[in-house]
C-alpha cells in the first residue's frame, strides 16, 4: 500500500470516528431501515412472481387438454418450487398436484408422504385441511381406515365441517359402523344450507336407512 493509500485511509477513520458513529444512531439508520425494508419488499416480490409462474407451469402440466399429466415435468416443477420456495403456499399446492398424479398413477405411499408433509407443517390452514382429507382417503384406500379416522380427529375450522364429517361417515361405512357413519353425516348435513345438503349427502343417509328396513 502506498504513503498516499495510507493517507486516505487514516483520513476515513478520522472521519469515520467524528461523523460516522453518530450519522449511523440517527437520520442515516433511519435511511438504512427504509431503504432494507425496501429492498426485502421488493425481494418477496420477485419471489412470489418467480413461484406464481412455477405454479402456472406445473398447472398446465398437470391439467393437459387429453387429461394426462405430463408425469416426469409435474415432478420436476413441484421439486424446483420446494427446493426455491421450501414452505411458501406455492410450494404445498405443487405438493398436492404430486399426490394427485400419484393417487391417479396407484403410487399411494408416494401420495401420502407428500401429503404428510403438508399436514404436518401446512403454510396456511385450508392448505392443512385439504392435505388432511385428502390424505385420510389415501390411508383409507390402503386398508388403514382407523389411522384414516385417527387424522381426522384433531379440530378442524367450520368451514370445514361438512366435507370432514361426511369424509369421517364414508370410512365409518367403510368399517360397518352405521350408526356412527349416521350421525356423521347427520353433522355434515348440518353444516350445510339445506340446497347444498340435498344431493350426494342425502343419498348415503338414505342409503343408511334402506339397510336399516
């Protein structure tokens, strides 16, 4: 380094030392604070336009015009979102189109470790649930109907309500537990305003009751 270097860089530590330390308590913070707060913002922006068009890609791959996914590209694109996005709504959404492939493909171990995932760390909680329900029926298809009905223990929003307990009343017929899968439906219909309980809800109760006669 040489004698001028030397000059200057003393020069910036005696400025340093007079201006800087108070400049960094007060109005430059203050400039430091908004202009980082700008930055992450910003930041968090392209980050979500980058998952939002990951997101896009993995719908058109799943969704084709002849109804089959594109298997291989669903894979890749719901990886690159958890290993971009890793916890972000995005990312599980990618998750559950991976279980679905899955499920239609008879992969169901596949399928429930990717729901698992989801239900046990849901970024959100409607994420939670669908990934709850959907992965109780993966159980159920695999001949686990107690852990099925296990899962769907746990509370769950009133939102919910309906499609949980008439979920919980197709593995309580499952298990020949009529009374049970009636009072759960009973519940589900309940929850719903009378034009939405007339239809699939009503059929199972009426299908409880013919066996009943």
């Amino acid at each position: 380094m040489s004698s001028n270097d030397d000059d200057q860089l003393g020069e910036l530590k005696d400025w340093w030392q007079r201006n800087g330390k108070p400049l960094v308590t007060g109005a430059l913070l203050a400039l430091v604070v908004v202009a980082g707060w700008q930055l992450w913002h910003k930041y968090q922006s392209n980050q979500s336009q980058g998952a939002s068009m990951l997101y896009q890609q993995l719908l058109e791959a799943t969704l084709t015009p002849d109804g089959q996914p594109d298997v291989a590209r669903v894979a890749d694109l719901a990886s690159k979102l958890k290993n971009e996005y890793a916890g972000t709504a995005y990312a599980q959404f990618g998750g559950l189109f991976v279980a679905k492939v899955a499920v239609d493909n008879g992969k169901l171990d596949d399928a429930a470790t990717e729901l698992k995932i989801i239900v046990d760390k849901p970024a959100n909680s409607t994420l939670g649930e669908v990934a709850r329900q959907r992965l109780a029926q993966v159980l159920a298809a695999q001949g686990k109907v107690d852990d099925a009905l296990k899962l769907l223990e746990v509370d769950s929003d009133k939102a919910f309500l309906a499609s949980r307990e008439e979920l919980k009343g197709d593995l309580l017929v499952q298990q020949g537990r009529t009374d049970d899968a009636r009072s759960a439906y009973e519940k589900a219909k309940a929850a719903l305003s009378d034009e939405a309980a007339v239809g699939g809800l009503q059929i199972k109760l009426d299908d409880l009751a013919k066996g009943d006669a």
